[in-house]
C-alpha cells in the first residue's frame, strides 16, 4: 500500500528540554509515499532502548496529538511497533521553518506577520479550546506544509504539553528559555496564558527580527522577563504600527490575568482589522534574524527541514507493558504491529 521513497535522514539527537532534562538517542526519519495517492508521510522509527526512562514523555505527546484535529497543527497518522522500535507515522509538512522563509522573501511586511500570527492564533485557541497547554511555543516550532508561496504555518512539537484538568495544577518550570512566561519562571502555578505570552514573543520577533529579551547569563535573562522589560528600540521599530505595538504589549502582559487570551488577540485590530501596514520591512527584520538566530544544523538538501526538525522533537517516551511491546495512550487507528507496518511500508526492515 505504501512505497518507501528511499530518503533516510539520520538524526543524531542531543536536545535538551529545559523541564525535562534528558537527552535524546540515534533516532531514524524516513520518507513513505502511499502508492495509491502518491502522499508523503513521515516515520519517525525510535529504538525502544532509548525510550527506557522517557516512557511518560511519549504517552503524553501521543495522549495529546491523537485528540488534535486542525489544519494548522501537525497531524500524528498512526503508530506502529516492531520487536525493538516504536514507529511514529506523521503527516509531513515539508515547507521549511518560519525564520528561513522570511529570510528568502523580497517582500515582507506588518500585515504578512499578522496573517501568520491569526493563524497561529486560531491553532493554539483550538487547543485551549479542548484544554491543551502547549507550552513551548517558538520559531522553531512553526512550520510551513509547502513550499508554495501562500503555504499555511504548522505547529509542530508537543512534548511538553499539558492537558488540563488531569488532576494536577501546573507548575513544572518547563519551556524553552528567551519565549517563557514571567509566572512559569517564578515557579507559580500556571494557565494557558503562558501560550499568549510566548505568541507575543513571537509576534516581537516577526517584526523585528530579534527577541524582546536576551542575555549571555541565564540569570539576566530570566530576570529581564520576570520584570517584563523589553523595549521597542529605535530605528528597529520606527516604521512599525502603533498598533502592533499595543498588540505585543496586551500578549507580553506581566500579569496573567489582564494578558490577551487567544479569543481577546484574535479580536485585536491588528489581527482582523486593517491596521497591519503594508510597508516593506524585510530587509531590516531578515538582516537581525540572519544576526541573531543562526541557521538549523539540521538543513537537509532535498528540503526536509520540515520533517528532521519536527521529527527529532518527538523524542517522548510511551508506557512499556512488557520488553517487546509498546501500548500507546488512546490510539486513534488502533495499535498496529510490525506486520500491519510491512503491509502498508516497503522498504523497512527489522
């Protein structure tokens, strides 16, 4: 039923998450494309060795991304398993990350910034929607489907979701540093609000092409965003809209509770409305993000950024019943063994 393509990427993966603290394994990515379709798909094939003391990790990542449904966030297809490894079937999203787009561009402006913010918007307000923290959003996180030039951004990467209502209140310090919330690094229990904060991080950076906050020492930055100093700094916000600027500062709220929600942004004016300028800025915002956010190491020659970037996150853990096999949280195709993956797969061996 499916045809492997014959594009393997090996990952080497060493990414430390900043509330998880563990390292990841040698990791394989590799391309299928169904035969009656000809649609790509990723699989993610992980040794079950390396998933030993990372088991709630994948249980949550795969808890979450079975009950997420939305055209701007990466899709989980199916999960399969072999004697020694957990497969991971993706939907793949092959457009390349949001900061090499932006760079490659002639033309970018306010309004293109706030189209993308909408969408993201919409995604993360659909996952608060069904009680879904993301809590680690950032550039890298955001992908592009296609490398069509009205392509729509994808959210990629939920390890270190949360689902509310579980039972425990949030409080864990997790996140990545330079996109994290004030009240998260205080170590107060927190609420989907630290989403909105790192979207106005983003929105920030988007129209500017630097972060809000930065420092060499880790102790300085966390301080600058326990404060909330972050400056619209001349010239490099000029030319840049009041309105946008009352948008980032309603996001980029200190307090919780007078901070946009997603519903509040998505009413903002910069966002449905016609405030967003259609100035042309990119040459000042691509030049600080060729400055300030070097490119991923992860570059691949046929363009599979896409897919090492947001297949190397999914570095999560599952629940092991036994040492040959793999029951993941809540499938929603059913839990499908080696020999349903050979009949849908050619090309993997085990």
């Amino acid at each position: 039923m499916f045809a492997f393509v014959g594009v393997c990427v090996c990952v080497c993966v060493c990414v430390c998450f900043y509330c998880l603290g563990f390292r990841g394994a040698f990791s394989e990515v590799v391309l299928a494309e169904e035969k009656r379709t000809q649609r790509l798909v990723a699989i993610k094939c992980i040794p079950k060795k390396a998933l030993e003391g990372k088991e709630n990790n994948i249980e949550n990542e795969i808890a979450v991304l079975h009950r997420i449904k939305h055209a701007n966030i990466v899709t989980l297809e199916d999960i399969f398993e072999s004697t020694s490894h957990l497969y991971l079937v993706m939907q793949l999203v092959s457009g390349g990350e949001l900061f090499d787009r932006i760079v490659e561009k002639g033309f970018y402006t306010e309004r293109d910034a706030s189209q993308l913010i909408h969408q993201i918007l919409d995604a993360v307000k659909y996952l608060h929607d069904m009680g879904i923290v993301h809590r680690d959003l950032k550039p890298e996180n955001l992908l592009y489907y296609s490398m069509d030039e009205e392509s729509k951004i994808m959210i990629s990467d939920f390890g270190l979701s949360k689902i509310e209502g579980s039972g425990s209140v949030m409080s864990t310090a997790c996140g990545t540093p330079g996109y994290v919330a004030p009240e998260v690094l205080a170590q107060k229990p927190y609420s989907k609000a630290v989403d909105c904060w790192s979207i106005g991080v983003i929105s920030y950076i988007l129209l500017c092409g630097y972060p809000p906050f930065y420092d060499e020492n880790d102790s300085k930055l966390f301080e600058q965003i326990l404060k909330a100093e972050y400056e619209f700094d001349s010239p490099y916000w000029d030319d840049i809209s009041d309105s946008a600027k009352d948008f980032i500062c309603h996001l980029m709220e200190k307090e919780p509770l007078k901070r946009y929600t997603c519903e509040q942004a998505l009413q903002h004016p910069w966002i449905c409305g016609d405030t967003a300028l259609d100035k042309n800025i990119h040459e000042s915002v691509s030049a600080q993000i060729k400055k300030n956010f070097a490119k991923s190491k992860w570059k691949q020659a046929f363009n599979a950024t896409a897919v090492v970037r947001h297949m190397r996150k999914l570095q999560l853990g599952t629940s092991l019943e036994g040492p040959s096999q793999i029951t993941p949280t809540s499938p929603c195709h059913g839990h499908l063994n080696q020999h349903q993956l050979l009949a849908k797969y050619e090309g993997l061996t085990f």
